[in-house]
C-alpha cells in the first residue's frame, strides 16, 4: 500500500510503525519521527522513514530500516533531503515546508514527482501481481515500457519470442 504524508506536526507518521519493530529501536526513533512512507518500486516495498528535531533541526532519513542520511543540528529547518530507494537507485527527496510558526510540511517525491503522481504513472507502466504458491508469497511486477519481470527484489532473466 502506498501512502502520502503531509505531516504538519511531529505526530503524524508515528502510528504507521511496523510491529516488527524491537522496542529499542521504536523508542530510539519515536522521539522527532514526523513522516513514513510506503513506496512500490519493481523490487519491492520500501518503507521511508524521516526524523526531523524541529528545534535543533536535525534530519535523518531511513530506507528499509537502514540510516540512509543524518545531519545533526541544522540552522536552516526547512529545505530537502535527497537519497536514492531500491535496486534501481531511484532518486527520491523528501521535502520540509514550514506552514505556520513551527508547524512543517513533509512531502516525498520519486524521480522528480509527488509520490501520488509517480505511483499513478507506475500503475499505467507496470502490472504487479502477488501470489501464494506453496506456502509462498510471491510478488511479480512486469514492467510493460522495458519488459522486465521481477519477482521478490530480483529482476528475471527473460527471452522475447518473435514470430515468424
């Protein structure tokens, strides 16, 4: 499922924390998380986290659970973080708006668009699937403009029959 925030406050996001999650690890992260993000790429879904200190502006960006960005005590709270998603190095950039005093915008784009617009151009290129085989989940994307099939993080070897 893919979501969007506009968060204008550092509550927002933090009820979308997965119960995979060890406690240390929540308690850590719970203090200045202000925005997650689900994004469906041809490899898989990735989760985007982003912690912003609104007071000492701190940033720091996660991908899958893994510390991709951090900038300790920022001058400048309002600006953009930009880092790459998936097998693919997608380009994404989470971007911080102030809205009124100390309230923020967090807004994410991929590959230069707003996520909402990204995964309605995605729905109209690729095709996904999710199967369960033999005790199995298995997700399959085709991407219909290159013609490359993943399944589970990994793009397939396939041959292209011509007719005769």
């Amino acid at each position: 499922m893919t979501q969007e925030y506009n968060s204008t406050s550092s509550q927002e996001g933090r009820g979308q924390q997965s119960s995979s999650w060890s406690p240390l690890y929540n308690l850590e992260k719970m203090a200045d998380l202000v925005a997650v993000w689900d994004v469906a790429l041809s490899d898989g879904v990735h989760k985007i986290e982003f912690e912003h200190g609104t007071t000492s502006g701190k940033r720091v960006v996660y991908v899958d659970g893994k510390e991709e960005i951090r900038k300790e005590w920022m001058f400048k709270l309002v600006g953009k973080e930009t880092f790459c998603v998936g097998a693919a190095k997608t380009k994404a950039t989470i971007n911080i708006d102030a809205v009124s005093g100390f309230a923020y915008e967090y807004t994410l784009e991929i590959d230069g668009k707003s996520l909402k617009k990204y995964m309605e151009n995605r729905s109209k290129t690729t095709n996904t699937w999710v199967l369960h085989l033999d005790g199995q989940d298995l997700r399959v994307v085709l991407e219909k403009d290159t013609m490359d099939v993943w399944c589970n993080g990994q793009k397939l070897e396939t041959a292209l029959l011509q007719r005769v």
